[in-house]
C-alpha cells in the first residue's frame, strides 16, 4: 500500500519528498516496523508488497555518489533488481543512523562506503535469509533448498518461484538473523562493477533540489551582514534605512551579525547595504599572513613537541657529513563550495523542521536543539543534495544562522549567504611552515630525516583535542610517511592565531602529502638517482604504498622519453585508508607559465565497490588539487579576509585542466575512503615535475610563476 502526498502538503509537514531517486524524506523508524504490506527487518530497507525496495541512506549526497553506492550494496547483498531499489534520505536520528564506526551521524574523512558497507551488507543479507525462510515455509521444504535470484525466491529442484513482494508477510513475522551469511565477491553482480550515477538525469535536469532550491509555504529569505573582522560582533547597529526598503519584512539581531529578512535575497542584500553596524573586531583585529609568517618562523627555530622518534637523528646530522636542508609554506585556504552556504529553518513551539546541505545532520538536530530549548525527537533534519562539501558543511554555523533568524522572526526562514560572505567567513584549512633537515649515506640513502611543523591545529581549537599535544590532523601524512629510514624525528609546534580553521578536502595530508613528497625528491636529485626508483627502494616496509606507485610509473611510461620542454614528476601518499600516486606530465612557458599536459593518477582503496565513482572522485580530486597548487591562498589583514570572490580567489578553468587518467588496483583489502585520497599526490607531482623541466624547486604554494621565468 503506498500514500501519496503532494509536495506542498509534505513540505508544511516538515519531510521534503523528491522524486524517486534525488530527495526522498522518510520518518525514521524508532523500531521495527510493522506496517501491515511492509517487509522492514532494520532501519535501512524495506520491500512492499508490489516488490519496490526502497532503502534509507544515511550518507549525504555532496558529489561522491552516496544515492548509487549505497543502493548498489544493498541490491547487491538482497539479490534484488538495481533499477527496483528507491532510495530515501535519512531524518537526522544519530541513534538509528549513526556512523558504525564515529558513532555520529556526520559524515567527513571519506567515509561513507568504508564505515557501513559491513553493515549494510549485513542488514540486506538478514532480509534475504528471511526472505528464504518464507518462502522454504510457504512450500513446505528445507531453507537450504531454495536460493534467490532478482527479487525472487527460487526452489532448485522444481523451479518454483515466488517474489519478494508477494513474502513480506511472512518474512516480517519472522525473527532477524543476527550473523547472516554475506555473498562471495565472485557472486557480486553490481559491487564492482561501473555503474553510471543514477542522479545524474536530475541533476543535469534540474529536478534535484538542493538546499539553495527549497521553497516552503510562508517563507522570507534572509542574508547577514557579518562583521568583515575575523571572530568579530555586533556592538550596536541602525536598521532604520533597512526598514524603509520595500520588502524587507524585519531586521534582527542574531548570533553571527545583523539579518536582514526580505520577500527575496536581492530585497534582503539591497537591507544589508542599508544597515548602520558598529563592530566589535574582536581579538585577533590585529593578525595579518605578514605577522602569522614572521611568528612561524621564529617558532620553528625552537624545539617541538616530538610526535615521532626513531634511532638518533641529531647524532647522524652532526656527524659531519652534508645536511641537506629546506623550508616549505603553505598557505590557508578556503573551501569556495559551488554552492554558497545555506539553510531554511522553521522555528514554533511546537517543532523546528530544518532544510538543509549539511555533512552534519546529528550536529544540526543537536545545534537546534540547543537554540529552540526543544527536545531533539522535536526537530526534524531534512538534508537536501549538496552542492559541494568538501568538510565546510561539516559545520553548523549557517544552521545557527537558518534557526536564529526564524525563531526571531516567527515565520519559516531560508538564509543564503553570497560568495563572499563564503570566502571571508569561512573555516580555513591552517597555513603551515615545515622544516626539513636530512642526511644521506655513501650510497644516497636517507641516514636521517627531520621534519619541524609549525601550525595551528584544527583538532585542538575545535576541542577535539587537549591543548599542548601533538594535533593528529596536523601531522597526518607525515608522522605516517612510509619511507624506510633508520633515524626519524617528527616535532610538532602548534602555533595558534584564532583563524577558525576547518577540515578541507583531505585536511592535514592535502598540504603534508606536498612537503613530505617534495622534500624525497629533492633527496633523490642529491643523490643523483631516479625519483621513482629513490621512492620504490624506500617502501621495501609499504607494500601498498609500493604497488601504487609501480602502477602509475608504469601506466604513465616512466623513463620514457618526453616531448622537448616536458617533464615528468611522481609522489605516493596514503590518506584516510587509501593508498594513491600521481605522475603528473608538464610544461613550463619562458614566462613562467606553467602547463599540465597529462596526470596519471592510481588508487588502491581496497574493494572499489562502483570503478566510475572511484574515477570521478580522483578527477575530482585532481581539479581541487590543481586549483589550490596554481590559485589558492587566503591571506589575512588586520584580521580580515583580503579575498572576496573568484576574482581573487580563482578556481582552475576547463581550458586548464589536463587529461586525467585514472588507474585502480584491486588489492582484496576492505574498502579505503575515496573523496580524499585523490588530492594529496597531484602538487607535488606537479612541483617535482615542474623542477624537472626547469631546475627549480617549488616550496611555496601557490605557485608563483614569476619564480619561474626564464630571463
């Protein structure tokens, strides 16, 4: 039996259902249902009787391809028909949806497929075992007589054959098997295999609605004006012009700055623009990058915290020989979501329902929770498509925003943010300033390594982490770092400002992956050997790492030669349980113009559940990576963000993106994350590609062309 209810009459309800695939709302199910017609053995599927299994995802869909991967799982595991499986987005309800693994319902670190699949799979094959035992009862025969086959039941001896949909019944009588026998991978009919994205059709159509796209009945549409200082506030403000513009409905003070509500955002921005606001800048009114760079320098000359000590590093680099030495910088950079910031909220005494793009749906119902006094079960978390994540969304500040502004109001509200409220409001992935010391042996192997990083920490400013330690996401990718080197010391300085900082697109291994890959090529060119062969005799204790690496020099010809003007660099890094390397093919222009012509990318990440997911994530990758390399660089005066747009904030042009070949190693070990391990390796193979060319070496990102003019 199906109900059918219009989309205004759901979205007055609070539940937003999409079509099919894109948005489908459901109430959670607080146990197992018992819906007469519904087949429900967990919270994550269900069949009906006309045999449509409709499956709950708990994973937002931001671009990596939840609303396919998830149901590919779970078809797969059921035996059911791909094309029969609807999805339907989970509610905010950490006690039914929570990660397995986090024990939260937010979702960053890659780890979508790699945190549930057991568990899905688990769920879909209890569902199949009882599926069978249904049907084993129904004819009167042994369960291990009768198999499964595409939404069906199959007696072997005689053939007989009955749907799901005509056994829900039955089976939901029947008691859930707790450890179900899971299917081989050579029965696998959809997990590894392509599969293409089944939201692409709404997407490319318009049909997917994103949070930027929600309409409720009775809604305004607010924008604040925020104090341009970083971890500023109001101290006083005149709405009186703001009130006399047509349209502009109310003008409220809220926790992040001034709102303006309007009939439409233009009318709202044109009451910003109107606003009188005093600011309090607040404390770190007087920071700017000059002051951040001069600290972190003086800071690395003193000694950090020893995250990792292996042998007697500063015994091998005094005993005379040469010391090889460099600096690396990287700078902050933001997230610049294609999609701005947004949420629509609607605030009574009763209930508050939210709309909204997040990463964090748990952290959204807590949020507000908080805010209204009303208890979570009271407030119900609708997350619409995401127009990019990439970790901002993973924050609740323009939750905060959405919730404040419509409690003040007492009507439903949706708050947008323009771009540049995004570039100078922002949670910044930290600016860092590495040193590296390192001896080689007669045969110019690293005797000894020495890595200073001096940061701030996001872990530690956003009290996940105790002050005065070593701050694990500050340090990933190098602490970890596989080379096999006999003495090794690790020091971290945290080194805090009060930039909010945030998790982007790989966090700490986006820039690590960078200086640590740098730094082994420069060792390689001292030592007069091949950086891939350097690398390859130093992973003898990496395996993966190993593997990884001989793919994409073999895929890309490695050694081979190039056209005149071209050359090739390579880096390996592992990052959120997936090993990757990039040979990156480039150019560089008497101008200093630099020009990628090829990356061949390669990634083990275990069990590749969808082979063109894992391409369109490392391509994806690729083009973030790219644009932070050539582009990316957040600077900060007097506590306020300098850039503003796309104008000084660029993003990489199609006409710059070099052809992205795509390589995956199938290593049998349980899935790796996928968002994130395709950015670490594509800089510094650029950079070492770059030095190739031009015999220059790369250490400050973004990379400066004018550092590479020839005269």
């Amino acid at each position: 039996m199906k109900t059918l209810v219009s989309r205004r009459e759901i979205l007055k309800g609070g539940l937003a259902a999409g079509a099919g695939l894109t948005l489908g709302f459901a109430l959670p199910m607080r146990a197992r249902a018992q819906t007469p017609g519904v087949f429900a053995p967990n919270q994550w599927l269900r069949i009906d009787r006309d045999g449509v299994v409709t499956v709950t995802n708990s994973v937002p869909e931001m671009g990596q391809g939840s609303l396919t991967t998830t149901p590919m799982i779970i078809a797969d595991e059921l035996d059911a028909k791909l094309d029969s499986v609807k999805v339907e987005q989970a509610l905010a309800n950490p006690a039914l949806y929570k990660n397995p693994v986090t024990g939260n319902q937010l979702y960053g670190g890659s780890r979508g497929v790699r945190d549930h699949i057991e568990m899905w799979r688990k769920a879909a094959a209890s569902a199949r075992e009882m599926l069978k035992q249904a049907a084993a009862n129904e004819w009167g025969v042994p369960v291990e007589s009768v198999d499964t086959e595409e939404g069906a039941v199959v007696h072997r001896p005689t053939g007989r054959r009955l749907p799901y949909g005509q056994l829900v019944d039955k089976a939901q009588a029947l008691p859930v098997p707790p450890n179900p026998k899971l299917k081989t991978p050579d029965q696998f009919r959809y997990i590894g295999k392509a599969v293409k994205r089944r939201d692409t059709p709404d997407k490319v159509t318009g049909r997917g609605i994103y949070g930027i796209d929600v309409r409720v009945p009775g809604m305004l549409v607010g924008s604040i004006e925020r104090c341009p200082g970083l971890g500023g506030k109001v101290q006083s403000f005149d709405a009186t012009a703001a009130k006399k513009i047509k349209g502009v409905r109310d003008v409220v003070q809220v926790s992040n700055g001034v709102a303006v509500v309007a009939d439409n955002f233009w009318t709202a921005l044109q009451g910003r623009r109107a606003l009188k606001v005093t600011w309090d800048e607040g404390p770190i009114a007087q920071v700017s990058s000059a002051t951040i760079t001069r600290e972190y320098e003086a800071a690395a000359k003193q000694p950090g915290q020893v995250a990792k000590n292996e042998g007697d590093v500063e015994k091998v680099l005094a005993a005379g020989g040469k010391v090889y030495e460099a600096v690396y910088q990287v700078p902050f950079l933001e997230h610049a979501c294609m999609e701005p910031m947004n949420a629509t909220a609607q605030v009574s005494r009763e209930a508050c329902v939210i709309w909204a793009p997040t990463q964090n749906p748990g952290g959204t119902q807590a949020t507000a929770a908080r805010l209204t006094g009303l208890p979570p079960e009271k407030v119900i978390v609708n997350t619409t498509l995401l127009g990019g994540g990439f970790g901002r969304r993973a924050e609740i500040d323009f939750i905060v925003d959405a919730v404040d502004t419509s409690k003040a109001v007492g009507a439903p509200v949706k708050v947008v943010w323009t771009r540049e409220d995004d570039i100078t409001h922002g949670f910044y992935r930290p600016a860092t300033y590495n040193v590296f010391r390192a001896a080689l042996d007669p045969s110019g192997t690293p005797a000894a390594w020495f890595t200073r990083v001096v940061g701030p920490g996001i872990l530690i400013q956003k009290g996940m982490a105790q002050p005065n330690t070593v701050d694990a996401s500050a340090l990933a990718a190098v602490r970890d770092m596989p080379y096999d080197i006999p003495n090794l010391r690790i020091e971290y300085v945290h080194k805090e400002f009060g930039v909010p900082l945030g998790f982007w697109r790989s966090v700490g291994s986006s820039q690590n992956g960078f200086i640590v890959e740098s730094f082994i090529d420069e060792l390689a060119h001292a030592a007069g050997k091949d950086p891939f062969e350097y690398r390859r005799a130093l992973l003898g204790k990496s395996p993966r790492h190993k593997a990884i690496l001989e793919l994409v020099a073999s895929r890309a010809n490695w050694g081979t030669p190039l056209p005149a003007g071209r050359g090739r660099g390579i880096a390996v890094v592992f990052s959120y349980g997936s090993y990757a390397a990039t040979v990156a093919e480039v150019s560089v222009a008497p101008d200093g113009a630099v020009k990628v012509h090829r990356l061949v990318c390669g990634i083990d990440a275990g069990l590749a559940v969808n082979p063109d997911a894992v391409k369109a994530q490392m391509e994806g990758g690729a083009v973030y990576a790219l644009t932070a390399a050539f582009y990316g660089n957040i600077t900060i005066d007097r506590g306020r963000v300098q850039q503003s747009n796309f104008h000084d904030y660029q993003m990489l042009r199609i006409n710059e993106m070099p052809m992205v070949d795509v390589h995956i190693l199938d290593s049998g070990e349980p899935p790796g994350g996928l968002g994130e391990p395709g950015v670490p390796t594509v800089a510094p193979a650029v950079t070492n590609a770059i030095f190739a060319v031009t015999g220059k070496r790369v250490r400050k990102l973004p990379i400066d062309r004018n550092e590479l003019k020839r005269a």
